[in-house]
C-alpha cells in the first residue's frame, strides 16, 4: 500500500470519526441543554460527561483530516493547502471553547454553597457561549474549510468532480446560512438551520467512503509535482 493511499483511508476515517463525535457529542450531552435549571442538580451526569469526551475525538479528528491531507494537497497548491489547514485548527479551536464551557456548567454543580440563582446565570452565559461556538466552529469555520478542500479536490481531480461540487455548493450554503442567522434571518437550530447543514454532512461522508474504498485518483496524482526541499531550505518542486 502506497503512503498516499494510506494517506486518504486515513482522512476517510478522520471524516467519518467528525460526524460521530459530532453527532454522538450533541446527542449525549442534551440533558445540559434542555433540562430547566439543570446546574442547580447534584452529582455527575456520566452520558454528559461521555458526551464531553466525544467533543474531544471531535477535536482530534478535525485536526486530524487537514493534517492527513496537507502532504497530498500541498502538492497542488501549498497555500490553499496551508489555509484549509488554518481553517480545521481554528474550528477545533473553537469548539474546544464550547466544550470547556459545557464542562465548566458541569463543575458548577459540584458547588454547594453557590447562590442558586447566581449559578443559573452563569449556567446560561456558558450555554449560550456554547451556542456561539457553534455558529462559528461546525459553522463558519467549517462552510469556510469545506470551500477550500472542494475547491483543491476540483482543481487537482484528486477525486470526482461531483463529489468536488457537493462540498463547494456544502461549504457555500453553511457558510451563508451562519451569516444569515447572525442577522437574525432564522434561528440556529431552526428547521431551516438543520436543513442547510445537510450538504455539506452528506459532503463529509461522500468523501470520506470514496477515500477510504476507492483513494485518490491515480492519474491526478501522477500530474502533481514532487515538493523537496534545496540546498538553502526553500521548498522546490520537481
């Protein structure tokens, strides 16, 4: 097995691994969400708690997929390539923020003393914190990410155009969907909000089942430069 084919099983399964931290992740740590005056309950919640560790292989994976792919993609364009990489890192970093502030509503139930409605307050600012880093982590960051690995995956036919297409048209749509609930046009978890998050889901998981079973498209790759570096360490292609 070649490196680049390791390479793209590798980003298939870091794709994959992102829809399952998400999904499970938001799943798990509901209670959080929709329980009224949930902070001012007593004990540890294992299923929020386990939501907060798939939070963290969310983290993992994003990173993961620009840093399993850099190698590949530089070979096309390095500065595209370098900005996707800068896209998916500040997204982890974003949703890195809303996890500690789901975790911090969790140690604040382990208050005793607290000014119960004190402890709500703070509860709701973390919370809505958490919302915005959803708008702008699995949202901007995220619609801004897809367009640029699209828009490399097109360019280089490192795999089919039309799956190239569906991110271009995913990245697009999500990235103007979280502007526009940014001024208020609809609420983010509308039904109109989860309706647009589905292109660029079905994005993901295209590509990633297309890396993992099918890989790179050979002769795509065949055209790309080999990037070495010189005598004086500046990259050169050959």
């Amino acid at each position: 097995m070649t490196a680049t084919r390791r390479a793209a099983i590798l980003i298939g399964v870091f794709f994959l691994l992102t829809e399952i931290g998400a999904i499970a992740a938001r799943l798990l740590y509901a209670p959080v969400l929709t329980i009224p005056g949930y902070v001012l309950g007593s004990g540890r919640d294992p299923l929020v708690y386990t939501g907060v560790l798939f939070e963290v292989l969310l983290v993992i994976a994003v990173v993961g997929t620009a840093v399993a792919a850099y190698p590949v993609l530089a070979r096309h364009n390095r500065a595209v390539a370098l900005a996707y990489v800068t896209a998916r890192i500040l997204e982890a970093a974003i949703i890195t923020l809303g996890t500690l502030s789901l975790l911090t509503v969790l140690m604040l139930r382990q208050q005793p003393h607290a000014e119960p409605g004190a402890l709500e307050t703070v509860a709701d600012a973390l919370l809505a914190l958490q919302d915005g880093t959803l708008l702008f982590g699995p949202g901007l960051a995220l619609g801004i990410g897809s367009i640029l690995l699209a828009s490399l995956m097109y360019t280089s036919r490192l795999v089919p155009r039309g799956i190239a297409v569906l991110g271009l048209a995913g990245g697009a749509v999500i990235t103007l969907s979280t502007v526009a609930v940014i001024f208020g046009l609809y609420g983010q978890f509308s039904a109109i909000g989860l309706v647009v998050a589905l292109p660029v889901f079905v994005w993901e998981i295209s590509l990633a089942l297309w890396l993992i079973f099918k890989g790179f498209n050979t002769a795509a790759l065949e055209r790309m430069p080999r990037r070495s570096v010189d005598a004086a360490g500046a990259e050169v292609a050959s």
